[in-house]
C-alpha cells in the first residue's frame, strides 16, 4: 500500500468514528444544544405520562408497577402503555385498583407467554453402558 493511500484510509475512518460520538468539526456547537432539547423533552413527556399514571392508578397498584420496575422495567413500561391506551379510549372510567393490576397482569403475561423448551444432550462416556 502506498503511503497516500494509507493517509486517506485513515483520514475516512478518523471521520467515521468522530461522526458516531458527535465530535465532527461541523456540529460541535449544535450538537450539546440539540442533547440538551432532547433530554428535556424526554424529561417532560417523561413527566407528563407519570402525571397520567398518577391520576389512573391507585397508589396500591403504583407501587406494584414500581416493584415490576425494579425487575422488569420492559415489561412494567408495556402494562403502563397498555393502561394509558386504555385510559386514552375511555375504557377505564375509575382509578385501577391493585386487584384489577393484578388481573390485567395475569391476561399480559398469558398472551406473551414464552414456551421454553429445554434438550439435554448427554455426552456418552466412557463407562456408559
């Protein structure tokens, strides 16, 4: 390889790897403020669907939500988009309590069920008979 070519290899992955972090020339000034928008709009759509929750759920059935959270935030997450939804619809006319959490859970977790099959090969020994 010559010793141009080299160069210009370099040079396209130089640009390649400051384009995935954000660090190009171009951008340097837009970039922290575009973060900083992002994050904040983020934030508050984050806030807002808390202040949703918080008018739809009992707090029994909040702090369950919180504890599927901790294990399975996915999951906690989904049944918070299922619930939401619902309200959306005008499905759900009173605040969810804990015992109907429960049941809602329970028909989530039979529809999304996951059949695990487990094969054990056994390795043949030596003094297998």
């Amino acid at each position: 390889m010559a010793d141009p070519e080299l160069e210009a290899i370099r040079q396209r992955r130089m640009q390649e790897l400051m384009a995935q972090h954000g660090t190009g020339k171009q951008g340097g000034q837009q970039n922290p403020d575009q973060e900083r928008a992002q994050e904040d709009a983020k934030r508050e759509a984050d806030e807002r669907r808390q202040m949703m929750l918080s008018q739809i759920l009992s707090s029994q059935a909040r702090e369950r939500i919180a504890r599927i959270a901790l294990v399975k935030p996915e999951k906690a997450r989904g049944v918070e988009d299922v619930i939401l939804r619902a309200a959306q619809m005008g499905q759900i006319v009173e605040k969810v309590s804990e015992e109907r959490l429960i049941t809602l859970l329970e028909q989530i977790n039979s529809q999304t069920s996951k059949q695990t099959k487990v094969t054990i090969q056994r390795r043949r020994g030596v003094f297998d008979d």
